[in-house]
C-alpha cells in the first residue's frame, strides 16, 4: 500500500519586497499549531530569510537544502525542528552556492520524498520571474502568488500568474485608505489581471517587521492584524468556507 503524501504548496511572488516569505512562515505556522505537520523549505538559494521569519535564528542547524541536494545527508538530518512548535521543520537554504551549482533535477523528486514526512510541505520560491521560480512552481502541486497593492506589482503578478496552474491568491500589505484615496490599486484589479481565486487580504502590520527584529516569530508576537488573517488563509486552505474578511475603508470626505 502506497504511503500518504501531504500536500506541497509553493509560495511565490513576482517581484521581491511583498512579503512573500512573511506570508509562507505565518501559514506554515498556523497550520502547524493547528496540529498539521508541516515542513518549510526555503527555496531562495544565496538569499535565505526563511529562518528569520519563523524566528528560528541560532536555532539552525549547519546542514541544508544543499546537502539535501548533494546526498551529503539525508534529508531528514537536515530538517531543523522548530523549538516552540514540534510540528513545525525548516529545510534551510544554503547562503555560499547559487541553482547553477545544485542538481535541481534533484529537486522535484525531493520535494516530493518531503511530502510523505508532513501534511504540508510548503516551499518559499525565489522572488521575481528569474532563476529558481519554474523549479519551485512545478515541484509543487499548488501555488500561492503572493502580491502587494501597487501599480508594478499588479503588472508583474499577471505575468507569475501565466505560468501557475493550481494557484489562488493573497493580496499582502493591503492599506485600505491608500486604496480608498485612489493610491493604490483596488483589489478586484488583482483578481481580474490574475484571474486567480483570491484566498485572502492581509493588512499593513507594524508588527511584522518588529517580531523579524526581535527574532521572534509572527506567530507568537501578535493575536490580530497580518496574524489573524493569516490564520483565516490557513482555515480556508483546509477547506472551511469563511467569508473574506473586511478590512476596514477609510472614505476620503469633500
């Protein structure tokens, strides 16, 4: 009898600086509260953040996504166990090697070994359109296109978009009086130019970048704001049907 593999969710984006890996260590977090093992692979090769976002800094261990790769260990030896949640593992990216210098034809088959060890396993995906975005998408069965209100992120989501099959959207950063002002995009324009399912709004939170400061996980520093609708993401991924969550318009008088 086959084993039972969990899902694999990559988390993408098509430009840096939207929060992308925000959004992947909160789901991955509520989820695993919530009693799903999950298992976070930080696919930004050169570039990793991942730990930073799930407050794991001087918790991780040496091995990563490229002895992984390598067969230099196995890869259950180089999952870092979360200290506060169990369920929750990190598969760190290396910070010295670059994709060229990796076997990604390794990466698919990886990603899928992963999956028969978690509920989740949900990969963090280079930002932008470039080197490591293909890979991460189509070792994956599902995708999130994580986008943030503003006129060159909507352009460059539609073009992320094109390239995902099984993806639904999260619209991060989202300030509702900059979008009633008319200052930024309203988020039907994000649907549409994607034509991707919309799986939540997440707001503008001054406590994401603090808990990243103070090296604690989002998850733990804060009950409301980008946390809660986080966990409402997470719900919905689940399959509970909860409404979109109203974020407060300020109207603009005169």
């Amino acid at each position: 009898m086959a084993e039972s593999a969990g899902r694999t969710i990559c988390v993408t984006s098509g430009k840096g600086g939207v929060g992308k890996t925000t959004v992947a260590a909160g789901l991955s977090s509520c989820l695993a509260a919530m009693g799903h093992k999950v298992i976070c692979v930080d696919a930004d090769v050169g570039a990793r953040n991942l730990d930073i976002a799930l407050g794991l800094v001087g918790f991780e261990q040496s091995l990563d996504l490229a002895d992984a790769l390598h067969c230099r260990a196995a890869p259950l030896e180089c999952l870092t166990v979360h200290p506060r949640v169990p369920n929750l593992r990190l598969l760190p990216a290396p910070v010295t090697e670059t994709y060229r210098a990796l076997p990604t034809e390794r990466f698919a088959p990886l990603i899928s070994h992963l999956a028969l060890m978690a509920d989740f396993v949900v990969v963090d995906s280079p930002a932008g359109l470039q080197e490591g975005f293909g890979l991460c998408v189509s070792a994956c069965k599902e995708a999130i296109l994580v986008a943030a209100p503003d006129a060159e992120c909507l352009r460059v989501a539609s073009l992320a978009a094109g390239s995902i099959t099984e993806g639904r959207l999260v619209v991060n950063r989202v300030k509702p009086r900059a979008i009633a002002r008319d200052c930024a995009p309203d988020i039907d324009r994000f649907i549409d130019s994607t034509g991707l399912q919309l799986l939540g709004l997440i707001p503008e939170d001054e406590m994401v970048p603090a808990a990243a400061h103070r090296g604690h996980a989002l998850v733990f520093a804060s009950h409301n704001g980008a946390i809660l609708a986080m966990l409402h993401i997470a719900r919905r991924m689940l399959g509970e049907k909860l409404p979109q969550r109203r974020l407060r318009v300020w109207r603009v008088s005169g």
